[in-house]
C-alpha cells in the first residue's frame, strides 16, 4: 500500500487517466472527488461487499438442495418418487 499525505486543494493521478482531488478535510473526515473515464467504475468499497454478500447469499451450496429434499423425504414430507 502506497500511502501519501495530501492537503486540501491537492490531487492526484492513477494510471494516467484517473484523477483523486481532495476537496476538504475535516475533523474526522475527508471529502474526495473522483474524475475517471465512463469505463472505469468507481464504487464505494461497501457497497461492493454488500453486492458480493447479497450474491453469495442468492447461491446456495452445491448439494445444499439434495441434502434438503433427502432430509424431506427421510421426515415423510414427500415420496422417494416425487420432487419436493
């Protein structure tokens, strides 16, 4: 990790073609702006692991569901034939 001390007013460059602006400092914030091209997403790293969290959630585990419909049937919920 690069770490590099800024004041307010000050920026700097990624890459060439992404620009980071410090626009304000305060007691325990900093307030940034973020110029890059339309291609380049730029995201809060929150919401980023809340996206990775809801699509981890949304998958279930390999054999997660056969192991449910084989409990299912082992309860006498369903027939041995039958899709639960």
């Amino acid at each position: 990790m690069l770490v590099i001390r800024r004041r307010a007013g000050e920026a700097l460059v990624l890459d060439g073609s992404i620009e980071v602006q410090i626009l304000e400092i305060a007691a325990n914030r900093v307030k940034i702006g973020i110029i890059a091209p339309p291609a380049v997403p730029v995201v809060r790293k929150e919401v980023v692991l809340a996206r990775e969290q809801n699509r981890a959630a949304a998958n279930p585990a390999a054999g997660s569901l056969e192991s449910l419909a084989r409990g299912l049937r082992e309860a006498g919920w369903c027939s041995p034939g039958s899709t639960p």
